[in-house]
C-alpha cells in the first residue's frame, strides 16, 4: 500500500470517527399537544376537546388492532389491523371537518394497545414479510378512509423477540412514509424492562423514521416527585437519543400514576430547561368528566413554545 493511500485512509477513518461521535440533537421546547381518544367507547367528540389555537395539535385515534374478535378468546390476524375505536362517533367525516375547522390540528391512528375485550394484546406475528405486508395494506386502507396523518406504535406486550419487533416496525414505518400514507410516527414505550428492550432495539435501527416518542411518564408511582419526574424524563433522552420525547399524564381516574399537578409542575421545569418538546394526554374520553381543565392548562404551557413540526 503507498504512502498517499495510507494518508488518505487515516483522514477517512478520522472523518468517520467524528461522524459517530458527533452528538445527536438535543431536546428543546416546542409546542406539540397530543391527545389519545376513542378508546373508552363514551362518545366523547373531536369538537368536545377545547384547542388552542396557538399549539401543534395531534388526535390520537385508539386503537386498530391486528386481532379479531371473532374468536373467543380474541386472536392475532397477522398484520390485519381493524378498528377498535369508536369509530360510531369519531368517523371519516368527523375527522375532516375537525381538520378543516382548525388547521393546526392533525389526526393519526394508535396501533396496538394493551388489551382487546379486557385480553392482552400480544405482538404476535407468522414471519416478518407477511407481517409487513398485511400491516402496510391493512392500514393504508384505513388511514386513507379517514384521512390520517400518521400512526403511533403502542404495543405493550410480546410474542416476538426485540429484532423481529424492530424489523417489522421499522418497515411498517419506512413503507408507508414512502408510500406517502402518513406524515409522522410516533412511539409509545414506558418504564418497564422488556418494553424497554423492544423499543430501544427498534430506535437503534430504525430511530430515523421516529418523529416522536410518547413515552408513559405516568406509569410511574404515585408518589413519584417533580424532581424524580425530570430525572425520569432525562433518562429517556439518553435512551432515545436525540427523540423528540413528549412528557405526559393520564387523566384516567388511579391512585397509582403519577399525580397531573406533579407532572404539570415537571413540565413547567422541563420547559425552563429547554427540553419539553411537548405533551401528550391519556385520554380526551377521560378529560371530558373533569371538563378538559388539564388538556387545558398543558396547552397553555404548551402555547409559550416555538412552533414548528
């Protein structure tokens, strides 16, 4: 080998070494507000839910589901995803009218979930190619019908191990951006280790096609503080590394998440430290007893951010 080529290989390999070790992007504040709806079948509407107009504004329809009712127990289809929301009442025509009345908000679709008929929901599937292929036909048809924007990965429990998961989702994710099926997608992991293991390997391969990760900050205890809250929250900036990570609560009636004010006044210190990309809320169908009061107040804080998808 010559000399110049060895130079030119030693500048090369320095190049790539500081492209590895460049830092990815840091968090920073925005004004993204999310809300799951649809999946506790109380007829809550778009219409219901107060929106600022001054934030990013995301519906998450929940759930389609890849299993089938008619069986009993309900059973894995493989990738054929149907709807588990109440579509009665949050229909295609409900979906254009919220998005041609307020041009700020954007509807996307949740995709797994925890439990069918009061069953777990398992990631099951045959093989990854006619996962893949079941999943991008049977939610394209979908998304199109209702006109949505993008989808959100909540699968919480699983019959594959962390690689299939991560192949299979990444695909779903990659084909349909290059389809032009959706615009976004989002990620829904919480604190527990082998969610943690799926999630993780999937970020690790496919994090590119991830615009957001909804993590469940309010799987927490309920006795978790503001401070250990940001802590929390920290630590899934170093688990998904440069992610746009959405803090969050439930509105859910539980005496075992994490309190809303706590996560409120968390947010709040987030925002002052540059890192509250957003928020995300479980769920409007739960809101609409308490009168939206807290999807309220985090839009508020939300409004305060800059915008920009």
């Amino acid at each position: 080998m010559g000399y110049s080529k060895r130079i030119a290989l030693v500048l090369v390999a320095a190049v790539v070494a500081l492209h590895v070790h460049v830092p990815m992007a840091t968090a920073a504040n925005s004004n993204l507000f999310r809300d799951y709806i649809g999946a506790i079948f109380n007829g809550v509407k778009f219409t219901d839910v107060p929106i600022n107009p001054r934030v990013r504004f995301d519906y998450i329809l929940a759930f389609v589901i890849d299993y089938t009712t008619a069986t009993e127990p309900p059973t894995p289809t493989n990738g054929q995803f149907n709807i588990f929301w109440q579509d009665s009442v949050l229909t295609a025509s409900a979906v254009a009218a919220i998005k041609q009345s307020n041009p700020n908000v954007r509807v996307a679709v949740s995709i797994g979930g925890a439990t069918v008929n009061d069953r777990p929901v398992f990631f099951n599937i045959t093989s990854v190619d006619s996962w893949v292929q079941n999943a991008v036909s049977s939610l394209t048809t979908i998304i199109q019908k209702y006109n949505l924007d993008g989808i959100d990965i909540d699968y919480e429990q699983f019959q594959a191990d962390p690689a299939t998961f991560a192949e299979c989702i990444g695909r779903l994710v990659t084909t349909l951006k290059s389809n032009g099926v959706i615009r976004f997608a989002s990620i829904a992991p919480f604190d527990n280790a082998d969610v943690q293991r799926h999630y993780q390997a999937l970020w690790a391969t496919y994090g590119s096609v991830i615009d957001y990760v909804n993590f469940q900050f309010y799987a927490y205890g309920a006795s978790t503080t503001d401070a250990q809250y940001v802590n929390f929250f920290n630590q899934q900036l170093v688990n998904y590394p440069g992610g746009n990570i959405l803090a969050s609560f439930t509105t859910a009636p539980t005496t075992t998440s994490v309190p809303i004010n706590t996560s409120l006044s968390a947010c709040q210190t987030l925002q002052s430290q540059g890192k509250l990309y957003g928020i995300f809320i479980w769920a409007a169908d739960h809101s609409r007893s308490q009168g939206f009061k807290y999807d309220t107040q985090a839009q508020a804080l939300l409004a305060n951010a800059p915008a920009g998808y």
